[in-house]
C-alpha cells in the first residue's frame, strides 16, 4: 500500500488505489470532524477523535505498507 521513503523514517506517498482511497478516507474523515465538533467550543473531544482517526491510519500503514526504519537513500 504505501512504499517506505527514500530518506528518513516513514512512508511516502501511496503505490495503489486503495492506499489513496484510505488516505482519502483519513482526509474526508478529518474535515467532517472539523465540521461536526467545534475545536474552540470542544477542544478535548476534537484532539481526541483526530488522535484515534490518526493512529488509525498510522495502524493501516504499519499493517499493510513496506516495515519502517530509517532509510539513508541508497536501498
């Protein structure tokens, strides 16, 4: 799903549909949140449904991308 980075640690963009369809997912998800729960009016319930939507997606790339670990570019 996605391809590790060049240089540093993490992953890149995606390689495949369905890593854009998550990524895209993460990204509607994160708007709707924005939309739905004020983070001025409820700034605890926002930072705490973006933290879960985002170690979700985290979760999502560590299962189904390339194992992270630091790249220095010549693998």
């Amino acid at each position: 799903m996605n391809t590790a980075k060049r240089y540093g640690w993490g992953w890149g963009a995606p390689s495949c549909w369905q890593g854009w369809a998550v990524l895209s997912a993460y990204f509607f998800l994160l708007g709707w949140i924005a939309v739905l729960v004020s983070p001025s009016r409820e700034p605890f319930t926002f930072v705490a449904l973006v933290s879960v939507l985002s170690l979700f997606l985290v979760a999502v790339c560590w299962l189904k991308g390339e194992p992270p670990r630091w790249r220095w570019g010549r693998d």
